[in-house]
C-alpha cells in the first residue's frame, strides 16, 4: 500500500504551530521521511526501502532523511545503500542507537557518506536541526556509543552531551526560519525518550514561534505529543514491533530466514513498508501524510500480548498530520 492510498483511512490531528507571517513568501517543500529500517535485522528490507524510495521520486520530494537504526556498516548492506542512493536529491541521515552495534560513530558515517553527528541546514525558507542523542552519561562525563557500548543499566544511556545542548541553543537563537527538529530518541517520551530531554524541551520552549514540531523514531509507534506548546510526533518503524521472548513466532517468514536471523522470531513485521511524506506550505503549514498497512500474521495480539498504556501502543501505522491556519 502506497502513502497514496492511505490517506482517506487516517484521522488527521491538529498540530499547534503559529506560522510567523514572515514566511508567506516561501515555496512549498516536500520530503520523505523513514525510521528504523533495521537492515541487519531483516530478510526484505531491500524490498522494503526500494517501495519507499520509489514513491519518493514519483512524488519529486525535495529531499529525503532517515531517522536512525538503518544499516550497519556491512559490505553485504551496500547493495541496499545503493537502493537510497537512486534518490538523487539531498539525502539526510539521523544516527540510531543500533547504528552503533558494531562501528563507532565515524565508521558509520563514513559508510553512509554523511559528515556530522549532529547538524543544521536551511531548505527553501525553513531550518531543519539533527540531534544526536547516542551518549552514555557516567561518572559525570558523556561518552559516545560505540560497538555495542550502551548495552548497559539504562540509567546511563540515551543523552545529549553539554556542548551539543550549547550548539543547539545558538543554532536555535541565530535562526529567523521555522524549524523543525529530529532525532532518533524522543525528546518528550516519559519511558523511552532522551534522559536530559528537560534542558532541550526548555530551550524549544523560549522559542516556540519558530518550532513547527519534533519528530523521532526508536520507539516504533505511532503517536502525537503536545506539550508547552511544542509538538512531538512519533514516526513508527518502516518494518517491525519487537517482541518479548514470550511472544517469538516463526511463522512470519520462510523457515530458512530463521537460521540467517537470529533475532527474527522475537519480530512482528508489518505487510507494507511504512513511511511518510511531508508538505511544508507557503505558510509555514506542515502536513504529514503516512501509511497504513496491517501486521504479518501472527499479530502480536494473537500471540497473546496485551495492549500497552497510551503512549505506547504498537501498530501497523503511520498516522497523518495537519496544521489548518
């Protein structure tokens, strides 16, 4: 299923941005957005990211960015890089925790072809900031994730170092444009979300005018935030739900993947590829326009898992988005 054919079946939520009445000049922008691909992870994800770039170029997106948790660095993963790469206007990249599993941040980059961790750039009239929230915080000093190092008491991972947190208050100051921000972890989710995520939320809140919203990956949700007058949206996995060991099934794939992928029985993957595209108006207005598609059966729930609290739900979706001024 195609963003295309998704829209009718989705609710639209309100966002609360105020488009300042200087960008009424702006052209409208278009990109594509994924999250959490987890290549390393899946038998399609060729097929899955192919779906998703061949939309982007029908629809001449003015730029493309992932949200983290893509592929490792792999000589067997160039072959899908390859795939991201038939898009050839801009392509962005945000760094996910799993990124990490096995290369330092500079390996990874390099293997991707991006240059910075964290970084800012003005498109058409607005400004897009990308954070990188992959630090452990111990002993009173940040330290990069690096080959698998987070995998520690979770009281210690998921920070934005201090001269990060400094940048992005100059970065955010020194800009007239609207803004959006994006991570791989949530700046506002109380479970899964940035530990000192506090100190960022209090510097968006001085500036409210300029934030048009937040988005994130790493939680493989689908869900809407509003906070202080800041919006954070949830962009759900392009591929799966991981599940407790209490819940694994092989009967999503072919029985030979399972030898290949050996966390594949504790995935729940979705039938389609999720993905979604933005439209940024003369206005200052955003819409997100997302898919639907519906879970690889088993379902997690015919497993026999129960629905998690508000904010935490799994589905098979991505919602859309509007702001009506």
């Amino acid at each position: 299923m195609c963003a295309g054919t998704a829209t009718a079946l989705l609710p639209q939520t309100l966002l609360s941005f105020e488009p300042p009445s200087t960008t009424k000049d702006f052209t409208t922008l278009r990109f594509g957005m994924v999250a959490d691909v987890h290549k390393d992870l899946i038998p399609d994800a060729n097929k899955r990211l192919e779906k998703f770039i061949s939309e982007a170029i029908k629809r001449e997106v003015d730029f493309l960015i992932q949200l983290g948790d893509f592929c490792m660095s792999d000589h067997n993963n160039r072959e899908f890089l390859a795939i991201w790469e038939t898009f050839k206007g801009p392509k962005y990249h945000v760094l996910g925790n799993h990124d990490m599993d096995r290369n330092s941040k500079s390996e990874i980059l390099d293997f991707w072809g991006a240059s910075d961790t964290y970084y800012s750039f003005d498109f058409q009239g607005f400004h897009f900031i990308v954070l990188d929230a992959n630090f452990l915080y111990q002993d009173g000093r940040f330290i990069d994730y690096e080959k698998a190092n987070f995998y520690v008491n979770d009281n210690y991972r998921t920070f934005v170092d201090d001269q990060q947190i400094a940048w992005f208050k100059a970065d955010l100051e020194g800009t007239k444009l609207p803004t959006i921000v994006f991570s791989h972890q949530s700046l506002w989710h109380y479970q899964w979300g940035v530990k000192n995520r506090l100190t960022l939320q209090k510097i968006m809140e001085a500036h409210t005018d300029k934030i048009i919203c937040c988005m994130n990956g790493h939680n493989h949700i689908d869900f809407h935030h509003q906070q202080n007058g800041i919006d954070y949206v949830e962009i759900n996995s392009m591929s799966y739900q991981w599940m407790e060991d209490k819940y694994q099934s092989t009967k999503h794939y072919p029985q030979q993947f399972y030898e290949q992928y050996k966390m594949l029985p504790n995935i729940a993957p979705y039938k389609d590829p999720l993905y979604a595209f933005a439209t940024l108006g003369p206005l200052g207005s955003l819409s997100i326009e997302g898919v639907r598609s519906e879970w690889v059966a088993p379902s997690p729930y015919d497993l026999g898992m129960p629905k998690r609290v508000y904010g935490s739900e799994y589905s098979a979706r991505i919602s859309d988005y509007n702001i009506k001024k």
